[in-house]
C-alpha cells in the first residue's frame, strides 16, 4: 500500500498500533501508525539530456523569463507563463534570527517574546532548523515539568465562564473515574442563586450510575474512592460580585481541588482573564476543552506557564465520548509547531 501511494522506491521504516485515548479506546478501532522513507529521486543522467536538448532549452527560457524582472508584464497568448514562485525556505533565514523563524510559521509572538528570555534557550543563530525545534522543544518540556503536580482531592469543584465547556468536560471526568479508575464518583449541582439546569447531565449521570445531588446537606461523606463533583453554572467574566459567592460557598463545603476549565480556542487576552479569577477563586488545576478546534495550540503556553496551575487533562471535541487525555505535555508538544516547519527540518537532515 505505501509502494501504491508513494512509489516503488518508497519502504516502510516502522509500524506499530495505536489507539485512541479515554473512553475512545472503548468505542473505535485500533489503527497503525506506519513509518515510511521515500528516498530523493535520481538526478537526470547525461545521456538523457543529450537526447532532449529542445526541451532542456525550453525550460530554461521558461525560468529566465520567471526570474527576470519584466516578469509582470508578460504578454497573453500561447508564450510560456512565468513558473509560480515556490514557497520559500525558512531555514535560510536561520542565521539572522533563529526564533523569528517560527513566527513567520504561526508560532505564538508572546511564546516567541517569552522565549528569548529564558536563559536555558542559548545561541541559536548557527544552529539548522531541526535543532533549533529539538532546543525549543526541550525547554518547553523542562519548564512544563516545573509545574507543580497536585493530586486531586476527595471534593473536586469545575470552575469556569459560560461556554468554556465545564458540563462536557464533567461527563468526560464521570466517565474517566468511572471506566478507568473504577471510582463511584458523586455529582453536586450549586446554583448559588444562579440556574443551574441539569437535564443533560443527569440523564447521563444515570446511564453511567453516577448519583446527582441538588442539596448539599444529602451528599454523603466524599473519599478518594468516592469523591464528589461540583458543577457550578457558568458565571460571566465580569460578573465580580457572582465570582466572590462561588469562592464563599466553595470554603463553606471544603473543597481541596479546584478546576479551572478554559475554552482553548477563545482569544488569549480572554483566557488570561480566566486564568485571573481562577486565581482569585485558588484554583489549583487547570483543564483544556476544543482543543481540536486549534490548528496551532503554542498560545497556550503561556497560559499554562503564567498560571502556575497543574495542567489536569485536554479535551477535544464537544461530544462526551471525544477524546480525554491527562497527557498534556504530550498534546501540546504535538499542536504546537507548524507542520511545514517539521517538513523543512526533515528534508534538511535527508540532505545531510
């Protein structure tokens, strides 16, 4: 099948199976990863040139024609159309400035800015574009592994603005603690003078055999084998007074964990806002929801690094199914370099 879709020169370096995360291991097929090598085509041989001499003379007015500078103004008819221009090479520009290069590629300004700063980063001026990803990679990963790393406790309260995705990500947590830790988990529903609805969430408590509260003076004692979820409705960013209520009531019921969930594709000034009443609220987790609406998740390093938070779990897509991963170093690395950037990093160590 590789020969078919790359061609007969192309052989297969690796396979292995893999298989989806969360409750998706449960719901679809394993699949493999294969690992193919195409090698470069053959350069042409003289004796084929010789034997096409109009053709090599036509291509070679097609590419004079494209370079010069009258370019623009070719005439219309049957001439030859300038070749368009191919997109340029960004590991020439590696000698200037290292990380530019990969803001120019849609990597974060802010990540890029912050970057600079850290001294473990060192020279990269000389360095080929695969090194400098491997350099920015490493130190992405040493600083993420500087965050603290809190276990959660037995009373676990899902905090977070309206949208960000609190509900789904409580039934993807259900279904975790239920399915792959074997735990019998408690849902609390706090209104706090605010509606609260839980139409969605108790029909699904009850296929999973989750038992959903309303008052807190019915909820059994919560353990480690049990513990006990709190949602809590979507409060508006602005909404202070509101923000102050829910941080009183989690006192009064002596929750230990406090997750705040933030809607990944929202704007980076909006979740810094998030990460501020998280702060104010003693938030001490912090969880990603639409990850997979990202086609690049380096703005969110930020986020994590300047919260100061222990990063919880990733979720993807709005369906309580989709994938949930508490591997989050792991997704981020993954979303967060443009994959014409890996493209050139790779051919370069062909050439090599």
């Amino acid at each position: 099948m590789i020969r078919d879709k790359l061609g007969e020169n192309a052989r297969v370096v690796s396979v292995r199976q893999i298989g989806g995360e969360g409750l998706k291991r449960f719901i679809s097929s394993p699949k493999l990863e294969v690992i193919a090598e195409v090698p470069p085509p053959n350069p042409i041989s003289e004796q084929s040139t010789e034997e096409t001499p109009a053709t090599e003379k036509k291509v070679d007015e097609v590419t004079e024609r494209a370079t010069s500078p009258n370019v623009g103004n070719l005439p219309s008819g049957n001439e030859e159309r300038a070749l368009p221009a191919s997109p340029p090479d960004l590991s020439n520009e590696l000698p200037r400035d290292a990380l530019q290069i990969l803001s120019k590629a849609g990597f974060d300004e802010l990540l890029v800015s912050q970057i600079k700063s850290w001294p473990e980063i060192g020279d990269l001026t000389d360095l080929s574009l695969a090194d400098v990803l491997r350099q920015v990679t490493q130190c992405l990963s040493d600083r993420f592994k500087a965050l603290p790393q809190v276990p959660t406790g037995s009373k676990i309260a899902l905090l977070g603005s309206p949208g960000a995705g609190k509900t789904t990500m409580l039934c993807k947590m259900l279904a975790h603690e239920v399915f792959i830790k074997k735990k019998v988990p408690m849902v609390l529903k706090l209104e706090n003078g605010v509606p609260n609805p839980d139409d969605s969430l108790r029909i699904f408590c009850e296929v999973i055999g989750v038992t959903l509260y309303r008052e807190e003076s019915k909820v059994p004692e919560a353990t480690l084998q049990s513990p006990l979820f709190i949602d809590i409705p979507g409060i508006s960013l602005s909404d202070a007074a509101e923000w102050s209520k829910i941080k009183a009531s989690l006192a009064s019921l002596g929750v230990d964990s406090r997750i705040l969930v933030v809607n990944g594709a929202y704007d980076s000034k909006v979740l810094s806002k998030c990460v501020r009443i998280g702060s104010n609220l003693d938030s001490t987790h912090l969880a990603i929801t639409h990850f997979d609406e990202l086609s690049n998740a380096s703005k969110l390093w930020p986020i994590i690094f300047d919260s100061a938070l222990s990063p919880y779990c990733i979720s993807t897509g709005q369906n309580i199914t989709g994938d949930f991963s508490s591997n989050v170093l792991n997704q981020m690395i993954a979303k967060s370099f443009p994959e014409n950037l890996y493209t050139q990093s790779f051919s370069s160590y062909q050439r090599a």
